[in-house]
C-alpha cells in the first residue's frame, strides 16, 4: 500500500491522539477570505450554468456573512450553490 496516499480532515487536530499525529503531520490552512469566498461562488456558479441573478445572491449573503463577522468556509458556500440550484430547477 506504499502507492496510496492518505488525505485525513479534522474540525480540530488537537483532539487527534499523538500516534496519529506522529504519522499524519497536520497541514493547517487558512480560513478563506471573503474575496476568495465570492470568486469561488462566481466560477462554481458559472460551472453549474447559474443565473447570475442566483450567483450575485449567494455572493452577496457570503460578503454580508462576512461583514458581520460571522466564520463562513467553502462548504457553506457549496451548500448555499446547491440551494440556489435547486430553486431554479
């Protein structure tokens, strides 16, 4: 199994027992601005052929999530995308 590599998530690595971290150093990434938020809805809802009235809603709730300094990361975003997608269905 030398070929397979191994990509673990965690919320928080700190909660991981030491063996594990031995093993799998942690990689620790930073939290998204809300710039790279609104970009990334605009190329995923362009991908998924989205209005761009549905594109500039999810944005301007991610920019407004983020004004009010509230932690919005790429999974919310997804998941406000496939909202967005399901109601123009």
């Amino acid at each position: 199994m030398s070929w397979v590599g191994w990509v673990l998530t965690s919320n928080n690595y700190r909660l991981l027992p030491e063996p594990l971290l031995s093993r799998c150093p942690p990689v620790r990434l930073r939290e998204l601005t809300a710039m790279e938020l609104s970009d990334f809805v605009r190329r995923e809802g362009a991908k998924r052929h989205l209005s761009s009235i549905a594109v500039q809603a999810v944005t301007e709730a991610v920019d407004r999530t983020c004004q009010y300094g509230m932690r919005i990361d790429l999974r919310i975003a997804s998941r406000l995308l496939q909202r967005a997608e399901d109601l123009e269905r």
